[in-house]
C-alpha cells in the first residue's frame, strides 16, 4: 500500500481539477483522511476546504456506523445528501482517503457518481492516506 506524503498531497490537487474539468457542473472537490485531515482542494478557498473536509469525514464516519450497526460492514461505498441548491457526494477514496464533491442542484448524481469511481479506480494507490503514528509525550507536551 503507498501512502501519499506531505508533500505529494497538493499534487493531488491536479486530479481533483481534472474532474471538475470532465463534469462542469461540480462546484469543487476535496481529497481528505477518513479523520477529516485536508490532503488536496480544487474550486475552495483553504478555509471552505478545511470546513467541507471536517463535514465530509463526520458524513462518512456516521454512514460507516450506521453499515456496522445494521448492515453487519463499515464499508461505505458513497454517501450523498441533496441539498437546495447543490448535492455534495462522499465516496472512499482508498486506504484511510475520502473524496468530497460538491455539484450544482442541476447535475445528473449517476454520472458525478460515474465520474468519482473512475477517477478514484484510476488511482487509488496514490490516494491512500497512511495511518498516523501515536503522539508521543515530547510531541504532545511541545507547543504548537
């Protein structure tokens, strides 16, 4: 499993614009740990990115406790929520990686949908996120 490294994760950036690319009615996307940890942005400015990054991890986190609780698996596969004037989809992404998009009321939720799983299948490795390691006392005693 390849986890992308700090400073791979704005290289990202470029898939995420290739899809807003492919379909126009997508507003912006993000790329983000599965503990909400922004690793890459298209079509937000850094604050909006970091606040859909935070809502789309806990979206995510609850569709994987309801799949535990009542469908015997944590696996979600995508989480969409239609909303006024948009719809945002969730979808894993690979290993400990989500991807966020946020389209316009008016796009086709099959082919966001279609064009998300393409674009994670295609590559996925590189959109894993690694596990973080435990603080240690050093680091958690150390100011930020």
């Amino acid at each position: 499993m390849s986890g992308v490294a700090p400073n791979q994760a704005q290289d990202l950036a470029w898939l995420l614009q290739g899809l807003g690319e492919e379909v126009p009615v997508i507003r912006g996307s993000v790329l983000l740990s599965a503990d909400g940890m922004l690793k890459a942005a298209h079509g937000f400015d850094r604050t909006s990115a970091e606040q859909l990054s935070a809502l789309a991890s806990g979206l995510f986190s609850i569709a994987r406790s309801t799949g535990t609780k009542f469908d015997d698996s944590n696996e979600v596969r995508q989480v969409v929520a239609e909303l006024r004037s948009s719809q945002l989809f969730i979808s894993w992404a690979g290993y400990n990686s989500v991807l966020a998009v946020l389209a316009g009321a008016e796009a086709d939720p099959a082919v966001v949908g279609f064009e998300m799983a393409r674009l994670i299948r295609s590559v996925r490795p590189f959109l894993h996120t690694a596990a973080r390691s435990a603080a240690t006392t050093a680091d958690r005693d150390r100011p930020i």
